[in-house]
C-alpha cells in the first residue's frame, strides 16, 4: 500500500531513484492510520528535508526517534534515525551560530566605538587627567572583549564531557541505557555486543541479558539538555 515506507526506500535513496513528494504524502497517510508507525515519521522527516523544511523535518525524525527508543531490537533503527537527526541539527545550529557570531560581531563593535567616543570627550577635561582617563578607557575595553568572549563560548566546539558519551564508543549517548551493575551503554552497541561477542557486560564482565537493560533516563535528559546548549555537538565524525 505504502511502496516508500518499506526495504524499498532504502534502495531508493541510496540511487537518488525515490520521489520525495510521493514518499511525503505516503507517509503522511501512514501516519493517519498509526501515528506510532516509527518508519512513517523518519521518511517523512526525510522528505521534508529534501524541500528544505529543516524545522519541520526535524520535528518528524524527533519523533521518529522518540518512537524508535526502547523498539523491538528486530525492528530497531534509532542508529539510522540519529544520523539523519543529527545533520539536521548541526544545519540548523550552523546557520543559527553564524547569525550569532554576526549579531556579536556588529554589536561588539558599536560598543567599542561608543567607548572611543566617549573617551574622545574625556580627552577634553584637565591635564592631570588625562592618564588616568586612559587607563580606565583601556580597562573598559578589555572588559568589554571579555564579554564578548564569554557569550560566544557556547558555540565553540569542546570535548564533550565522558558521562554524556558511551564507554564503548565513545560517541554521545543517543538512546542510553543501563545495566544491573550500573554502567550505561548506547542500546544498539550493547545489544550487538550482545548478540555478536557473549551475554556479559564488557565492562564487569557480569552476566547480562538485553532484557535487563533499563533506559537512562536521567542520562538522556542531560544529553539533550547539554546538545540544546552546545548544537555543535551534533557534528559526526
């Protein structure tokens, strides 16, 4: 019924065969008749993209992603839903940012030529002044640059701090989850760590079945939190 919600899409968009418009209003119908259909929420997120509707487009591959956290591990596809997820983001931090640093730039220099001109004025009172007045006017402009300095940090890119990141990986968490002995993993590695090496965390080496694996939810709030704040760190390697 819905030929791009299906195995097809992913071939089709890997040979750039697929139509977006068709794939839109086929989801959108998905939708209709199951709005938890996690596939229907990423393509179209996908095909909103393609028309250049980043913030909606993203909306729907959010919720795609909110959909697929947690899924049956058959049918599990949060990996492929974080990477489109995550280029969307960083296009929209990336345009946002340069804004910013525009704004920033613009209103950095009127403070400082507003500085000069007032020290411009003080140069007209007594001599005895004088030094002291270019002192204070040196002073004020390096607080000024601190400033400035201070309210575009959050847009300069840093080491994301170890507790939002996956001990195996070593990326930023996308759907963390924790274990019995209380070390946290991104699901998709610790589910393939446990399919494909041994039911055993590879940490403590303890027993463990996916079926004891328990979504972080305080870790999950604090990524999203820190990648709200920090949008660079939605780049991927």
């Amino acid at each position: 019924m819905f030929l791009y919600i299906g195995r097809i899409a992913l071939f089709a968009i890997a040979d750039g065969s697929i139509d977006w418009l068709k794939v839109e209003e086929d989801c959108r119908r998905a939708i209709q008749l199951d709005y938890s259909s996690v596939k229907a929420h990423y393509m179209l997120g996908l095909a909103l993209l393609q028309k250049q509707e980043l913030d909606e487009g993203v909306k729907e591959l959010q919720k795609a992603l909110d959909l697929g956290r947690g899924a049956n591990p058959k049918g599990y596809m949060v990996d492929e839903i974080w990477q489109e997820l995550a280029k969307a983001k960083y296009m929209l931090w990336e345009h946002a940012s340069s804004k910013r640093s525009w704004e920033l730039q613009s209103l950095k220099e009127a403070c400082e030529t507003a500085l000069r001109e007032k020290h411009f004025l003080d140069d007209s009172q007594p001599e005895g002044f004088l030094d002291e007045v270019g002192i204070s006017h040196m002073k004020q402009l390096e607080v000024l640059r601190q400033v400035f300095r201070k309210a575009g940090e959050a847009d300069i890119p840093c080491e994301v701090p170890d507790y939002l990141c996956c001990k195996i990986t070593l990326d930023i968490f996308c759907d963390p989850v924790i274990t019995p002995s209380g070390v946290t993993y991104e699901r998709a590695v610790i589910l393939d760590h446990l399919q494909k090496v041994g039911k055993f965390d590879p940490i403590t080496r303890e027993p463990l079945d996916q079926s004891q694996l328990v979504p972080n939810l305080a870790i999950k709030e604090a990524v999203q939190a820190y990648l709200d704040k920090h949008g660079w760190a939605y780049k991927l390697d």
